[in-house]
C-alpha cells in the first residue's frame, strides 16, 4: 500500500479512536467532577509534574528517533532498549529521592507518596517503546487505536470504581498506572521485542543525534504546559489550584486526544513530502482548514455551555470552574494549531526553528503567568488569553518561512470557521437570555449543544462552503 493511502487509513483510524477516547473521556469526567473535590485535582497537578518531565526525557527522544528512522538494524533495536531501560531505573530513582523536596516547595507534605508512586508509570511504560514505535512506523492506526481504546476503558473503570470507594487523588493515579499496564502488555502482543537489551551507548549514538533535537522540544514543550501551575501552586493551596487544574483539564480535553494523531502520523507521513514545497504546504493548510472546522466550534460551545453544565452536572461545589473554563476554551485552538506547524518543521528537517519557537512561547507565557499568578484564579486565565495568541502569532510567522505558509494565509483560513462558531454562541446566549433558565439546567444543556449544532451548521455552510464540503468529503472516505 501507498505511503498516501496508508497515511490516510491510519488517520482515519485515529479520528475513530480518538472520537471514541472523546467521549469516554468526557463521560467519565462528568462522574468524577460529581464525586471528587476541587482538592483532589489540585493534589493531582502538583503530583504529575515530576513524573511527567521524566516522561518526556526519560528515552532522550529515541521513540521519535525510531519513528523517524527508514531503517531499524536488530542491534541498532537492542542498544535502544537497553538505553530506555537504564534511563527508567534511573529516572525513578530521581523522583523517589526527589518526592521530599518537592513537597517541601509546595508546603503540602500529602504530596510525597503521590509522587514517590508516580516512578511505576516509568518503568511500566519503558516497555511500551519499542512495539509502539514499530506500530506507528507501519501507519498501523487501526492497532493502535484499539490498544488505545482498551488502554482507556481500563484506566477509566478503575479511575471511577476507587473514586466511588473513597479514594480520591489515588484514583487517578492507580487509574493511569492501570491504563499504562494495559497498553504496555497489549503494544507486546501486537509487535512483540524477541531480542534482549544491549547496553551500548555507540549504538545508540545513532539516535541520539535527532533524539536530543526531540527532547529539547519536549522539555521547552512541557514546561510551556505546566509553567502555570508551577507558579500558580505555590502562592495558592490545593483547592483553589484544583479549580484551576479541573478548568485547564476540561479545556485540555480536545487538544489532547485530536494533538496525538496530528503528532503521530505527521512524524510518519508528512516527511515524505518534504521534497515537493507545493504539496506540502497545500496538506498542512488543508489540516489547519480542518481542524479549525472541528475546534472552533467544539471549544467556544464549551465556553457557551458551561454555565448550564456545571450547574447541571456537579452542582454548587465547582461553581469557581466556570469562569477559568470559560476564559481557556475561548484560546486552546490556538495552543492546539502550534502542533502541526512543529511537526510540519520536523518533517522538513527544521527542527531548530520548532525548538526555538517553542522557547520564545516559553519566555512569552511565563512572564503573563508570572503577573497573572498574583491575581488568583481568574488573573492566570486571562494570561493565558493575553499570552498565547501573542506568542502563536510570533510562532507562525517564523515557521511560516521555512514552510511556504504565511500567518495571514492562516488567519484566512481560521475566519470562516471561527465567525460560525462566533455566531453560534451568540444564538445559544440570546436563546438562554429570552428562556431565563425555566426549562431547568439538564434541558437548557441538551437545547444549548442542539441549537449550537444547527447554527453552526447553517453559518459554515454560507460562511465558508469550500471548507464545510471539504469536511463532509473528509468523512464520508
């Protein structure tokens, strides 16, 4: 089959499975925010840090170099698992010493056992590389969503029995450990590592040399994301951060599961292209087009939305959520759009200009997250508002040199998609407006999403047709 053809199966695929992630997502998190406290969220965010930068240095971008690479030697595969094997054991050991001084940062002693039980996920997951890596190279989107899907029924069951059993933050991260195990076992079964570790960094060197590009990227990348909650946790305590953190997580939501498949098959599919300039910008403008069409309206009916849902489904308790929920979902695209372009420089062997790039939205957000961390809740949104669009702006406008793509061009395409989704929430704001909540909040939700689909169906069709027919033909292949 086709690079092309077998690009495009797996992404649909991917769209599949994660449609499906979406929803279970979502429906487990409605059932988690009526159960659960602000307080857990708030110990969760502080809990992950650690372990998620480990997560992203911890095999110095070989997963990528893999994925990468057209050719894979038996020993070339042995040096690198022997490597993510070592780079396991150690990394855990540095958070289990880590845990206290952490802790002692943040003032919340609680944090200690969350974190120390964090380094599991590390050595489970260094078992996952190799066979992951091996189903992404093939363009095997169907494998891997149904190991994705698996991974995430399991981690979702366990989240919500240990919730319901009164275990609280722990939920979450026996839920993902389970979920790991799960993917860990099921990646081995659909690509198996018949051949032991060989501990040989001149091997490995091979790697490394696009693997540190990689996890340069990966660290500017991580801190980018949770610079605000390093900040914001230490002049708050774990309630306040937990509202925060739940706010950010529901906005999250949507980037997350669409932002892996644009990664994952970009890195095996966009390359192929790098030496036609024309087809290349032409295939990620067309992402960026659809995209926008799926994202615009999906984060601003959030926005829309959430008053009635939050009070609908979780009550008074979360009433603080919808604010910060409000403020993040109106500029989330926006974060969600600098991932093509990143992947989109890889591919185009421009990864310097991506890593710079992802060091200037660094510097940008951190000095709005820096003011706005004095001004509680609502003040470290509204830096997300005033930053993000500032250093996306700067971002494309870079990286559109190197890809035949300028930031007008993109703003055009951005227009037709985000003036529906503009005058979709408008009609849901007039319609709760003249109803005045006499239909209750569950009725007023299912009648806010049903209008929001109507007329943001209508708008994109006379807004912007090329695009709705576009999507429709995207669908029906």
């Amino acid at each position: 089959m086709k690079v092309e053809a077998k690009a495009q199966k797996s992404a649909k695929w991917s769209l599949l499975g994660k449609g499906l992630s979406q929803l279970l997502s979502w429906a487990i998190t409605f059932f988690l925010f009526s159960i659960l406290v602000p307080e857990d969220y708030g110990f969760l965010a502080l809990a992950v840090i650690l372990v998620a930068y480990f997560v992203e240095i911890n095999d110095f971008g070989m997963s990528a170099a893999l994925v990468q690479r057209k050719y894979l030697p038996h020993n070339l595969m042995r040096a690198a698992f022997g490597f993510i094997l070592i780079m396991s054991v150690i990394s855990s050991i540095i958070i289990l010493f880590a845990a206290p001084f952490v802790a002692d940062y943040y003032d919340m002693p609680e944090l200690v056992p969350l974190i120390r039980f964090t380094s599991l996920q590390i050595l489970v997951g260094a078992f996952m590389v190799l066979p992951k890596a091996q189903v992404i190279r093939e363009l095997n989107g169907k494998k891997k969503e149904i190991i994705f899907i698996c991974r995430n029924v399991i981690l979702s069951i366990v989240t919500l029995i240990l919730a319901l059993s009164g275990f609280g933050v722990w939920s979450f991260l026996i839920g993902n450990l389970m979920g790991t195990l799960t993917a860990t076992v099921l990646f081995n079964i659909y690509a198996p590592v018949h051949y032991l570790p060989l501990f040989s960094y001149r091997k490995v060197r091979l790697l490394l040399n696009f693997g540190f590009n990689s996890i340069a990227q990966n660290i500017i990348g991580m801190l980018s994301r949770t610079v605000d909650v390093l900040l914001f946790g230490k002049y708050v305590g774990s309630i306040t951060l937990g509202f925060y953190s739940a706010a950010k997580n529901l906005a999250n939501l949507p980037s997350e599961k669409f932002g892996m498949v644009i990664k994952e098959i970009s890195l095996s599919g966009l390359s192929r292209f790098n030496e036609d300039p024309s087809a290349f910008s032409y295939l990620l403008i067309r992402g960026i087009r659809l995209m926008s069409f799926i994202l615009f309206p999906v984060y601003i009916g959030i926005a829309s939305v959430a008053p009635d849902l939050i009070s609908f489904a979780w009550g008074d308790k979360w009433a603080d959520l919808i604010i910060p929920l409000q403020i993040l979902s109106l500029v989330m695209p926006l974060q969600m759009f600098l991932v093509p372009f990143g992947e989109a420089l890889n591919a185009s062997n421009n990864p310097s200009v991506f890593t710079v790039n992802g060091f200037i939205v660094l510097i940008i957000m951190s000095i709005c997250f820096y003011f706005g961390a004095s001004h509680g809740i609502v003040g470290i949104s509204l830096a997300w508002a005033f930053g993000l669009p500032i250093a996306f702006s700067i971002s494309i406008f870079r990286a559109g040199k190197y890809l035949g793509v300028t930031l007008w061009q993109v703003i055009k395409e951005f227009m037709g998609p985000f003036t529906s989704a503009l005058l979709m929430a408008a009609g849901i704001y007039f319609f709760r407006y003249f109803i005045d909540g006499s239909l209750g909040f569950g009725l007023m939700t299912l009648l806010d999403i049903l209008l929001g689909v109507l007329i943001y169906t209508i708008c994109s069709y006379f807004l912007c047709r090329k695009i709705f027919y576009e999507f429709i033909s995207f669908v029906k292949k």
